[in-house]
C-alpha cells in the first residue's frame, strides 16, 4: 500500500511529465511544518525554475494547474516562492485509515530489495566497568535491529564481548590472591572489576607484580590449563550477569561470539595481510597506512608479536562475511572510536570487500552539572544500578498515579514505565548529541518522555474496556471533526517515518513522530467523546482509537519500549 506521500509524489510525477519538465530528487513531496500550510508540500517548482532561468511561482501556478488530485486532496495552492501545498480530502484519509486498519503492518511497505544486516552493538567488556555508554550502545542498536528487521529486512544481531585482552592478566593475579567468592556469585562484574583494579594498583607500587602479572598473561596466551579455566569462569560468570541485565532490557542476541572467538585466527590473517601487501612491516611491527584517513597507522601485530583490537576486529569481519554474506554489517559504538572504525573499514576495501560498513556513533551521556555522568565516587556509573533506580523511581511513581492497584501489578508497571522512561530519554534525542540524565524529566507524565506515551496508550485502551460487546471494525468511516482529521492524517504517516529512521540511523525521528502523534490522540480524546457518540460518528472514533493504540504500541515496540494495559 503507497503512503500518502508516495500517491502526491506519483500524480506530481504525472503532471511534471505531461509538462515535459523532469522530475528531480531534491524535490520530495514532505509534509508541512505548519498546518496552516496544508498537509504536505513541495519546492519542485523552486529548484525547477532555478535550472530553467523561469519565475518560480508562475511554473508552481502551471504545475498546480496540471496535477490531477481527484479523489485525494483539493487543487493545490501556491504559496510564497514557489511552494506547492497539498490539502487532504476528509474522505481520502478516511479510506486510507480503512485500508491501514486492515494491514497487520499499519501501512508500512517493504523494501523493494530486502538486505542482510549485521547489527553489532551493547559489546561491553569483561573485567572493565559496564558503563552508560554500553547502555547508549544497547539501546541504540536494539532499536536499530528491530526496525530493520520489522521492515523487512534479514538481521542478524552480534554482541561482541570484549572477552580477550591484557587485562586478564591482572584479573588473573589478583584472582589467584585475592578473590572473594561470594561476590563473584552475586554481582560477578563488580567483583572482577575490583580484582582488576586491586591488581592494577599493586602493580603500580610493585614492579614485582606487575611482572607476575604479565606472567601470567603470557601463560594464559600459551594455554596454560589453570590460567585458562580462571578466564573460563571469569567468562561464564560475566555472561550469566550480562544475560540477566539484557532480560530486564528485553534485549535478545542472535550471536554473542565475543573477541576471544578468533584469537586463532590472528597470526595467520596478519600473515595474509603482509603477503597481499595491505599491511607492512614498520619498526618491527606489522601495520597498515592509509595516510588519507590518519598519519597514525593501524596497528595489527606489535613489535612485541601480540595482537590486538585492531586485528579481531579485521578477523570478525572476515568471518561475518565467510558465514553469512551479508549486504552490510552496522557497529553501534561510540564516537570515541571513529578513526579505527575508518581504517577498520579502510582495510575491508583493500580486501576488496564490497559491503556497506556504517559506524554508527553516539555521544556521551552527561550528569545533571553537565559533566560525564559518574557517581559520587567518580566511578563511571554501573548499568545495573541505574535500571534498578529507574524502577524504584517508576514505582513510587506509578502508587501516587493509582493507589488501588495490586502490589504485583504496580511492580509490573513500574518496570515497563521505568525501562521506558530510560530507554526513550536516549532514543528520543539524536544519537550524536550529549544528553542530560535527568530523573525528573525522564519520568515526568508531562512533555516528550516515555511515560506520556504509554498513558496515552492507557488512555485509549481504557476506552475498549468500557464498551460493551466486541470491537468490530467498520468498512467505511467518517471524519468530520478537525481533531478527528488532524489525528487520522498523523496515524497516516507512520508508514512514512518508520523506513526513514534508517537513513541516518535516526530512531528519534520515530521518537518524535510517536510524541506529536500522542499529543493529537489526547487533543482527540479531549474533543471527541467516542462512548457517548452515537452511530457512524462513535464507530468511526472507536476506529481511530484503536489505530492509535496499535500504532503507538507498534512504534514503541520498535524502540524496545512496551506498553501496560493500565497504569
Ligand atoms: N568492547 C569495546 C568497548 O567497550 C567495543 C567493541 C566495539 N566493536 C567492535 N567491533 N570493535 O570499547
């Protein structure tokens, strides 16, 4: 089914062509920023008068007076330069909203050529803290995964787990003296990040124990047994914690294969590059240059022999690309890291790999003074605790809301609504700016936050509830209200913002969408009783109802956010 968009884009296509004038890119039919200007727009006329040396608003006339718009939208008015503006018939809408009604996908199309992805994201380290800028990661790219899989496309989601890397030795030592059992059931990741930095900190005052240390690193590389069960459990004990916090997140993997996955690999790739003359030989060790991205090469073996990111990264890729082929492969990591996804990506084409690699980078998360959230101790602040915040929040919350719900009810809610809350203060901003974690904003029932949404949903569940007898869908519906107008055009434009959230990576651009949409239902429910309404008139609102709800719990359900039934 054509969006709306797309039908004005083909009947302009139309009268461009009966005017022999040819049509251009840079001139979409988008929708207006102001109402007042029609529903939607386009500057064609403008960019086409420009080439053609024509007075703009005269061709605009011309184009206005061809296109033909029986049975969608008035004759088109031209405004200011140049612009053409687009007005909906009420009747139009009302169809479209029938059809949309019918189709499980709310009117959103498939692509014409569907991709394999690779979505990488989350990827947090063993031994080092799990950090806000994991979660930014997680919740990025969870987002990312399930609107292109929703489209239509074939997703496969890896976590790489930075499981392989020097801290082990540290780990190590200090696991051999100084662990504490207990803790390493309980809360594994605090206790291995406390080990490390016990170790680390020894071997700053003793050169001692840094040479055991890096002992006992060279004996884990070497496959020494005991060495190797100690990271074995280390491994197992991390992933068991990192399962349980993807749970709480509704976060799911396909692959978790983690850098330690191809230590194997290593030598014989760096082998590989040297002979295919990608990488060479500098000061003993074995890099890359590629001076137009930077002066510092990519470094893949040490002068020293040892491998390191640089080199599992190029082993991944190579092995994404042997298992699965696919049209591309996406990393959501942190702005932070963009040089070494440039040369990562510098050294696929040298491979001759031809796929499309997207970095897709974020920013930081600040505290409220605005400076790099930590807590009081100046640690960066563990994921775990700050959900659990977020829920205790929601909870207390959700109790001075509605008092009279049972306790394993309001603790459910509190869940959706805290998760919620948090999850959406990070998609609702681009992905690029630094964003302010503020509790009270976040979980506030007024402005642009998740628990807004979600009782706009409640709202417009609650309605089903009181109706007697079944929902059945009418065939045809009426819209003769303004809100009911507004309302019905917004629901319309779902299946126009969803496939665009890709192109720039751009959840927020569904974030936003799902907000003003919410802000009209409640101008809606505001204006339009829908029980006491009677006939054609109460069908055709019970119809938006339930458009709406399915629409905003559709769209929040691509943000990795759910919905209660009632709160
Ligand atoms: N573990 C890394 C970190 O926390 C992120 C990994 C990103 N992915 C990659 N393929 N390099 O910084």
């Amino acid at each position: 089914m054509p969006t709306v968009a797309q039908t004005l884009q083909e009947r302009l296509s139309d009268a461009l062509a009966a005017l022999e004038l040819q049509s251009v890119d840079a001139a979409q039919v988008v929708p207006t920023a102001d109402p007042r200007n029609g529903d939607y727009q386009t500057s064609v006329a403008m960019v086409l008068a420009k080439a053609r040396r024509e007075n703009p608003r005269a061709l605009a006339c011309r184009i206005a007076e061809t296109i033909n718009l029986t049975g969608i939208g008035a004759p088109p008015e031209v405004a200011g330069p140049g612009f053409i503006n687009f007005r909906l018939e009420p009747e139009f809408v009302a169809q479209k909203l029938v059809a949309v009604s019918n189709d499980p996908r709310l009117g959103v199309e498939k692509p014409a050529n569907p991709k394999r992805l690779i979505v990488e994201f989350s990827s947090p380290n063993i031994a080092k803290p799990m950090h806000v800028g994991h979660i930014r990661s997680t919740i990025l790219g969870d987002a990312i995964a399930r609107i292109a899989r929703f489209l239509g496309h074939e997703v496969v989601t890896d976590n790489h787990l930075g499981d392989w890397g020097t801290q082990f030795g540290k780990v190590i030592y200090a696991w051999k003296h100084f662990r504490d059992e207990a803790a390493l059931e309980t809360r594994p990741l605090d206790e291995l990040v406390r080990l490390y930095r016990e170790a680390d900190l020894r071997s700053k005052q003793d050169p001692g124990v840094l040479e055991q240390c890096r002992l006992e690193l060279v004996n884990l590389q070497k496959g020494d047994p005991e060495n190797r069960a100690i990271w074995e459990r280390c491994v197992t004990l991390s992933r068991r914690e990192f399962a349980s916090i993807y749970a709480l997140l509704g976060v799911e993997f396909d692959e978790q294969l983690g850098e330690s996955a191809y230590d194997a690999e290593l030598p014989g790739l760096v082998e590989r590059l040297l002979a295919k003359g990608v990488a060479e030989i500098s000061d003993g060790a074995a890099v890359v240059f590629d001076n137009e991205i930077s002066e510092t090469p990519f470094m893949i073996r040490k002068s020293d022999g040892g491998f390191g990111y640089a080199t599992t990264d190029i082993a991944t890729l190579d092995y994404r690309i042997k298992r699965w082929n696919p049209d591309g492969i996406w990393y959501v990591v942190g702005a932070p890291q963009q040089l070494h996804f440039r040369q990562l990506f510098s050294v696929a084409r040298r491979l001759g790999y031809k796929l499309d690699l997207e970095h897709i980078a974020f920013g930081s998360i600040l505290g409220e003074d605005r400076k790099l959230m930590r807590t009081r101790s100046g640690e960066s602040v563990p994921l775990r605790e700050l959900l659990e915040e977020a829920i205790d929040r929601a909870e207390k919350l959700v109790r001075e809301k509605n008092a009279a719900l049972p306790d394993n009810e309001s603790e459910e809610i509190a869940k959706i609504v805290g998760l919620g809350a948090v999850k959406y203060a990070e998609l609702s901003q681009h992905r690029l700016t630094d964003y302010v974690f503020a509790w009270s904003k976040m979980l506030s029932f007024q402005g642009n936050t998740a628990p807004y949404l979600q009782n706009a949903y409640v709202r417009s569940r609650a309605i089903f509830r009181r109706l007697e007898g079944p929902f059945q869908p009418p065939n045809r519906i009426l819209l003769a209200e303004a809100a009911e107008q507004t309302l019905g055009k917004e629901i319309l434009r779902f299946g126009e913002v969803v496939p665009a959230v890709l192109d720039g990576f751009r959840p927020n651009v569904l974030a936003n969408f799902l907000y003003e949409l919410a802000a009209k239902y409640h101008v809606f429910y505001e204006q339009c009783p829908v029980l006491t309404a009677e006939g054609e008139t109460k069908a055709s609102r019970l119809l938006l109802c339930d458009l709406f709800s399915r629409t905003i719990k559709t769209g929040l359900m691509l943000l990795g956010i759910e919905v209660p039934e009632r709160m």
